[in-house]
C-alpha cells in the first residue's frame, strides 16, 4: 500500500531507532506525567497546553531533559530548536524523523526550527493482560506503545481538517477497557482509525484485520503497528466502507470484532462539514443500527462483537425499545449498556466544538451549524441521544438466548473486559441449569462484595440491606431479609437448595416461598458476579 503523502512513511532500521529513543528518553506515560507535574498534566488532559507550555518552556530543561523536546514538538506543537530534537533522537536523528515523515526542519543549523508533522504520544495499554515477551513494561504490569496521529486543534490552533486521523481518545480508551480479551484465533478492527483497538487485539489473538475508509487512517495504522513491532504477517489493513472489506470473502469469519464507528449523528447539509473519523455518512442512527444488525454475517460461532455508538431517542420512546429492535434483528444475543444520555442541543455543542467551531471563533458558522443539528433532530422528533457499549455474540447453535438492555451512568471499574467476560459465562451457566439444577449447586460470595446495614436508633434488625459489588459495574443491590440471609450463608458448604430449605425453617414460612422470593434475586447476583459457583 503507498502511503498518502502527509502521513508517516515506516522504515524498520529507522522505527528501531525511534522505538530505542523514545524508551531511552523516558518518553512513556509515567514520564511525561512527572515531568509535567500534577497541574500541568490534569491540564493537558483537560485540552489546556498553557500550564505544559511553562513547564517545558525552560531553555535549559530543553538542553538538559529529552522529554521536554518530545512534548513540546510532538504533544503541544511548538518549534523545538534542532540541537534538543537532536538530543531526544539520539540514535535516529533529526535526519531520520524527517524521512519517517514525523518531523519538518527548516534548517541544519542547531538553533534552527524543527516542528512536528504528527502527533505522537505515548499510550498506557491497561486492558486486563498481562505484558507478554517482547513488550515494553512500565514496571506496573502496563505496556507501553507509542501512537502517531494527526497533530489536534491543541498543537494546531485550527479546526481539524475532514480528513483528520484521531489519536486516542476517550471513547478509544474505553473500548479497549471493555473488550473481552480471553485468545481468540481472528480479529476484526473495524474503522480501525489509528490502529489503537488492533494493537490491543494483537496481544490475544493470533491475527488482526483492520479496515477503514480513509487511506490516512490505514497508513498511520499501519505506522503505529510497526512501531509497536506487529508486522503485516499479523495484522493486515483493508480500504473500504464498515463491513464491506470482509464481506463476499468466501467463509471469513471472526471470532471478536470491534468497532469504534463512525457514529456521530450529524446533519446531511451545506455548511455542516462531515470528518472521516466520526461520520459515517447515514442519516440518524443508521449507521450503528446496520453494524448491529449486520455483523452476524461475519461473526464466527461463538464469536463476540463489541462497539460504541449513539441512538435516537424519539418522542413517545423508551431508550430501549429502539436499540432492542435492532437485537431482535441480528439475531444475536445482546447486551446494550447506556452510558449516558444528551438532549439536542448538548449533543450539537459537543460536536460542533469537536470539530474545531466555537462562538467566539466563528459565530456565524457556530449559529448554523447549531441550527442544522436542530432541524435534523426536529425532523425525526428526537428528544434524547444515548451513548452506549454494545456486546453481541453469535450463539453456537440454537437461537439467541441473552437480551439485556441496561442503563448505567455511575462510575465503573475499569478494565471492563474481564467482567464483561465472566457476565456472558455466568449467563451460560444459568441458562444450562433450571431452578431444580440449581438448587444443586453450591455457591460463594465474590471477594469484592460487602455488605452494608442501615438500623433505626434501638432497634435489633436493620431496615436496609445493601449488597455491594466493588469491581466492575459496582452495582448496588437492594436485599430483603431472606435475600440477605441466603448470601451471609454462601460459603461453598451448602447447596442452593439446603440454603433454602434452612430459611424457610428459621423464618417460619414454607420452602417453597423462600424460593419464591429467593431463588430469582440469587440468578441476578449470579449473572453480576456478586455470586459465584464453587
């Protein structure tokens, strides 16, 4: 594949000689963030580069510290004088950064200005895996990669141009942290961006497909992957539109694929500019409802699917009910998480201002394009945009058996991967075992549950029981008192059924109402993970 001329160029001699810098220099997370100091780096991430600016702006700091160069070329996009760019590339060279394309000088003198033609920043990989041999540790069990990208409205001081290659962002970060990462044979990264989600698919899986509509997004795929030494025998990048690169491919099929789509819903007229990046060019939500209901087509069995997106809410419509037509569509079994929820007018300011357009830079364009979101959202009655994780999974044989479709906006525990894991686990396992087969299984407490109690001043039993879960979703459960009773005794010793039985005797009521009451909340905690099976 030729590269598109304003994109990096990898050359391996050269991409060793940036990789042993970069380590050599401190450039990880861990460095810049103690370089910078707490004020500066809870700053930067706030996409405010003044106080970074300062910190790094000592002409000696430059002389003396690498990573001052690094960041001030490569993260806030000031000119560096070549003599500090010289010290931080001490084996590749200000020579050699210019032919990878990562740099452009204006001259060869040491005082002359070098300034950086990408962005590139270290990033943490912190998905639930362990490092594996060859990858870079950060002494935190973490895995330290380096990610190139177009510079950002940061360095730039511009709107972003519509072709625009995304680094890692928020919603980046959390899809890598809920993805499932137990081995998986075939991979496929779709809208693959930067690469970020195929670089943490490459350490579970045997081969990675990445594919995107945007040739400058594939070829600084292609860079990050090779940067991160994952060659092309690995991870192979295809140009094309959503499914379209893996579909009429004969039986090519995968066993995970994810997605951070295009899903931005943005208005189809003149004077509203669409990026490459986040639109998918549909109208509405259609692009997260064709993923949904077609990415069965290439889903192995027992394969998995996850991806990010937005979803209309319309007037006279719960959340659910739109997004739960689209699971009884694909046939899969579904899990929808949503995350958050934004009324028109918020969701068109946050994007509108991520594309680089404010009030006090341009208000005309600021009132037009705020005008255009209106109208489009007026147009289908949309009351509400929700933001959400989407799980799927192809079963292995039968129809689908798992529709879960759950509002959560709270905080979670990141990495989501492992429980997201364990939940579909658990739901096999429940649905293997009726309530007969149940109640001969022994159960235990998992080790983050606790237990709060709530009693009235004087009183012997408390009025409110609590049970809660201090990993993953952190889910909160309210507990009667036989609920309460039946998890205080889940140690592993007695079956589900004996527990029920010692209730109903203890409370003084029959067996069979215990169970009643019981037996339903004890699959809840289950498939949670509040309980687990011995």
């Amino acid at each position: 594949m030729t590269e598109p001329a304003d994109t990096p160029r990898p050359d391996r001699a050269l991409l060793d000689a940036l990789r042993r810098d970069l380590a050599d220099a401190g450039y990880t997370v861990d460095g810049v963030e103690d370089l910078l100091g707490p004020v500066a780096s809870a700053a930067l991430h706030r996409e405010e580069a003044v106080p970074a600016l300062r910190v790094t702006a000592d002409v000696a700091g430059l002389r003396t510290d690498p990573r001052a160069a690094l960041v001030r070329a490569f993260v806030l996009g000031v000119e560096v004088p070549r003599a500090a760019l010289e010290r931080a590339f001490a084996t590749l060279g200000v020579a050699g950064a210019e032919r990878l394309g990562l740099v452009a000088a204006a001259g060869a003198g040491p005082d002359d200005a070098v300034r950086a033609r990408v962005d590139l920043r270290p990033y943490e990989a912190v998905d639930g895996l362990d490092p594996a041999a060859g990858e870079r540790r950060d002494g935190s069990g973490a895995v330290d990669w380096w990610i190139a990208s177009d510079l950002g409205e940061l360095a730039t001081g511009r709107a972003l141009r519509t072709d625009h290659v995304l680094g890692v962002g928020g919603a980046s970060t959390t899809l890598a942290q809920v993805t499932v990462r137990d081995p998986r044979r075939r991979v496929l990264d779709l809208g693959t961006g930067c690469g970020i989600q195929a670089l943490h698919a490459s350490r579970h899986a045997a081969t990675v497909v990445g594919t995107d509509i945007s040739r400058r997004a594939l070829a600084f795929a292609r860079f990050n992957a090779e940067l991160a030494q994952i060659g092309p025998d690995r991870f192979e990048l295809r140009a094309g539109s959503m499914l379209e690169p893996v579909l009429g491919a004969g039986e090519e099929l995968f066993d995970l694929v994810v997605s951070n789509p295009p899903f931005v819903i943005t208005p189809r007229v003149a004077g509203v500019p669409s990026y490459e990046y986040r639109d998918g060019g549909r109208a509405g939500d259609a692009i997260v409802r064709e993923l949904v209901t077609g990415v069965g087509a290439v889903l192995a069995p027992g394969g998995v699917a996850q991806l990010l997106g937005n979803w209309e809410v319309r007037r006279g419509e719960e959340w659910h009910e739109r997004v739960g037509e689209w699971l009884d569509e694909s046939g899969l079994d579904g899990w929808v998480v949503q995350r958050e929820l934004q009324d028109p007018a918020q969701y068109a300011e946050t994007w509108i201002r991520d594309g680089g357009t404010t009030p006090d830079r341009d208000r005309p364009a600021w009132a037009g394009r705020y005008g255009a979101w209106l109208d489009d959202f007026a147009s289908r009655d949309v009351e509400a945009i929700g933001f959400g994780i989407v799980t799927l999974r192809r079963p292995v044989s039968g129809a689908a058996t798992l529709r879960r479709l759950e509002e959560v906006t709270g905080s979670v525990r990141q990495p989501l991967g492992p429980v997201v894991a364990a939940t579909i686990a658990a739901h096999d396992w429940l649905a293997a075992r009726d309530d007969g087969a149940l109640a001969r299984e022994r159960l235990v407490v998992a080790g983050d549950v606790t237990e709060e109690r709530y009693l009235t001043p004087g009183d012997a039993d408390p009025t409110v029981v609590l049970l809660r879960q201090g990993r993953g979703f952190g889910r909160t459960v309210r507990a009667g008192t036989a609920l309460a009773g039946f998890v205080g005794a889940c140690d592993g010793e007695l079956t589900v059924g004996r527990l029920v039985g010692a209730l109903g005797e203890l409370l003084e009521v029959g067996t069979a109402e215990v169970a009643a009451d019981v037996v339903p909340s004890v699959r809840g905690l289950v498939l949670d993970g509040l309980l687990a099976p011995v």
